[in-house]
C-alpha cells in the first residue's frame, strides 16, 4: 500500500459512520481512541551454512479503548470493518459505569520526521536477501578457525498506525525497522563459548546491509567469543565497577526505568514512587527520556496514543524531576503526556512505555575511571536480567567482563553477575565518562505480556561497592 493512504480509506470505511460510532462508544468517557494498524514482516535466519527460516506476514486490526477515570474498556479485532467497530462501541461502553466525563482533548500536532517512509522489506530482492546472509556466514567462518558454528538474520518490518478521536482528529505514522544479528560459536577442544552482535534502527534495509557493517557485526561477534574462550571464573563478592559505553545502559534501563513510568507511580509500586522532587542519585546523574532521536530503534514521531514524541528528563543532576507518561495516568496524576504511551499492537491497551533511555555524559575520561580501580571489574556486555519494580532489586548476567588490578584492565572473566537495587545504586556511582555512546540498535523491552522497541545508553561508569556473583575465588 502506497504511504499516503489512509487505513480507514484502504479496509473502504465511510468516514462519517465511523465517527458515529467511535462517538457512541466513547460518549461519557474521559478520554479514547480508534487504533488502526496494518504492518508487514519479515525475518530470514541462516544457521548452521543454510537457510533454516524465512517467515514474511501481513496484520492489520484496530483496537477501540475507551477510559473512564482508572477503568480501561478495550476491544479489538482483526476485521477492519464497520459491523466489527459497532460491536466494539457496544463492547467498550460497559466501562464507563453510567457516569459522564468531559473527553480530554486531542494530543497537539507535530510535522516532525524522525525517519523515512520507505518500506524496508522492498530494500532488496528475497534471493539477495539469502545471498547477504550467506556472505555473512562464509566471512564469519573464515575469521577463524575456531568458529564451530555461525547464526546470522536479518528482520525487518513496516508499521502503519492511524489515530482516530471522537472529535474527528486523526493522527498518523509509518514506522520501519531493521535489524542484523550474528552469534557465533567459538570452540578448542572439548570447551566452547559465544559471542554476538546486532545492530539496528528506523531506516530502509540499504543502510544495514552495508558491507563495512555487516563485517564489523561478524568481526565483533568472532572477537567477544574468543575473549570468553579464554576467560577465566568470575568473582565473588562486593567489589568496585566500571560499565562501559553504550548497551550496558540496559542495566539503568531495566533497574531504574521502569521504576520511572507513570503507572507505578500512580499506583505506588514504584521505588521512586512519592519522590518528586528529592535526591534519588549521586550528583551529576542526570537521566533522559528521548523518542526525538532520528532513526533510532527506540524513537517514534507520534506514541501510539497520538502524542508527539518529547524529550523527556527523568533524573536531572541527581534528583528526580519526571516521569514517563501515558494519556491516562498524566490525566490521573494532574501532569502532562510525554509521549510515552506505547503498545506492541492493536490487540494491545496502551500504558508507559520507555522510547530511548540513557544516562548524559560526564567530564571524566574513561581511561581515568578505568584506572582508578583498585581491583574490581570491567563490565562491556550485558545479557539478559530480572528486577522488581517494587523493591528496586535487580540481578544481571554480564556477557563481556574483565578483571581490573591495579587501574589495569586484566583477564576476560565469565559468570560474572550484579546484584543490587537500582535505587540504592544510583547513590554508588562515584564517576561518569565523557563518552556517552547508544547502543547499536537491538533493545526489545517487555511489560505486561507487550514487547516494544527501545534504545539504551550511558557513558563509562564508575559504581562503588556492588555485589557481584561468579564462581571464583
């Protein structure tokens, strides 16, 4: 479908009955919306030296919500016709209690581009599309002879999404995504270990299939599983850190983010919950929400509720100043939307969501802070990790770490874990590099059942005092 069409045009809805009826269905409600969607996608996964999966789909649906006060009603259909949107008026009307609320008004215009149009999955022919994944297999295997096993993929996708309130305003955005990754498997004797790297954002295909970047990709992936293979059991205990740059901020993510969302703060089940206003870090912390970030993976011109995307500061120079915010939960705690309301589909109610989140830039050298390190650890890669919102508390697999002895960066370590609060660990960083760096485009963030793309980023870090866990001495 051509760019410019309209999703209530393309499924050929008359305009005026679809207004009659989102206004029947929202009538009395404090605020709501007609979520229309149509997106495409493909994913292609060489592994093993053939191809093992190619899948390609086409959705579309529409999700009608209407909100009265904390009540959510939500229906949603993959048939994009007027019988299926009168049923969901009828469904949605149950929430609002037989009470009147004063609909909150449209979301302000923005003519910002984040990214382009252009649908990704048309970037290149399906056979050049094989081709490109068996060149990054061959490259990769040929880096060096311990590689056993090499994964590479290419996924792509392009979202259309139209908003449609009961006065007849209407929103639109059209968002690609991309993303490469390569995992190899390195081995020497009867020991192997991993490495990966991906790499992303809101572009067309051409630009992630570059040859200098799939190669870098390969390389990169090739080097972090040698540096494991030669790694050496992690240690235990409570220790001084150094993060590097880049994709290690999915620790702040994780541990401090999602305790900044508007909803776990409304309902108080956020650690930060009833702070505003106080010292939450260690000075010159400062912590910024930014959907504005052109193609990033995490950004978006519009939240799926139609609020522009908005730069949004969190944390500024150690006290806490913001939350993240929903339509909803602003309306509810007297602030305004920062256009985070996001939603994996239009089978999904929106809520706060994070865009692209990092820690801004320090004045220390990251060399500096590396050397000031006694003995503790080198943190470069993180992998998957868990945190209670409530408490703060937070455990994270490192994927890439190193010893430090003595301000020297030492001997790869593996099995190295942090454990802590993020709350509490805000207060232990002691030093913040000039290096702030993004991650390369990979981040998928999960909440409530829903997966969203997302950005992450800090520069080098300095935490004093952090519990580690590993299987050394």
């Amino acid at each position: 479908m051509p760019a410019t069409t309209s999703l209530i045009d393309r499924a050929g809805l008359d305009r005026a009955t679809i207004g009659t009826l989102i206004g029947r269905g929202l009538d009395g409600a404090d605020d709501g919306e007609l979520y229309l969607e149509y997106r495409q996608s493909e994913m292609l996964l060489f592994d093993n030296g053939r191809l093992k999966q190619a899948t390609y789909d086409t959705n579309q649906g529409f999700g009608l919500r209407a909100v009265k006060d904390e009540a959510v009603g939500y229906a949603h259909s993959s048939d994009l016709s007027e019988q299926a949107i009168a049923r969901a008026a009828d469904a949605v009307r149950a929430v609002k209690g037989g009470y009147s609320g004063t609909l909150a008004g449209a979301p302000a215009r923005t003519n910002v581009r984040l990214y382009t149009d252009q649908n990704p999955l048309a970037g290149l022919a399906f056979g050049d599309k094989v081709k490109l994944l068996e060149a990054i297999d061959a490259y990769t295997r040929a880096k060096d002879p311990r590689v056993r096993q090499v994964t590479a993929s290419l996924a792509a996708s392009w979202q259309v999404v139209e908003i449609v309130r009961p006065d007849g305003a209407s929103f639109r955005d059209i968002r690609p995504l991309v993303r490469v990754n390569v995992s190899v498997v390195v081995g020497e004797g009867d020991r192997q270990e991993t490495g990966s790297h991906g790499y992303g954002g809101r572009s067309t295909v051409e630009q992630f299939v570059a040859v200098e970047a799939w190669q870098g990709a390969a390389e990169d992936a090739v080097r972090q599983a040698l540096v494991n293979l030669e790694s050496v059991p992690a240690p235990a205990g409570e220790m001084d850190v150094v993060l590097g740059p880049g994709w290690p901020g999915v620790m702040l993510h994780e541990a401090v983010g999602h305790g900044l969302e508007g909803d776990f703060n409304r309902k108080k089940t956020s650690a930060f919950a009833g702070l505003m206003g106080q010292k939450v870090a260690a000075d010159g912390v400062t912590v910024v929400d930014d959907g504005t970030l052109g193609a990033r993976r995490g950004s978006i011109t519009i939240d799926d509720e139609g609020t522009p995307s908005n730069r949004t500061v969190l944390i500024e120079n150690g006290v806490l100043v913001g939350y993240m915010q929903d339509r909803q939960n602003a309306r509810l705690m007297g602030m305004s939307p920062t256009g985070n309301g996001r939603r994996e589909s239009y089978a999904h109610v929106p809520m706060p969501r994070m865009t692209n989140t990092c820690m801004l830039a320090g004045t220390r050298e990251p060399e500096e802070i590396v050397s000031s390190v006694k003995k503790g650890l080198y943190l470069v890669s993180f992998g998957g990790g868990q945190v209670d919102i409530t408490s703060g508390k937070y455990v994270f697999q490192c994927t890439e770490a190193y010893l430090v002895e003595d301000g020297k960066v030492g001997a790869p370590v593996k099995g190295a874990m942090l454990i802590g609060n993020g709350p509490t660990d805000l207060h232990r960083i002691s030093m913040i590099g000039n290096d702030l760096a993004l991650d390369q485009g990979v981040g998928t963030c999960g909440k409530n059942g829903q997966g969203v793309p997302v950005g992450v980023g800090q520069p080098t870090l300095r935490m004093d005092r952090i519990t580690v866990g590993g299987t050394g001495a």
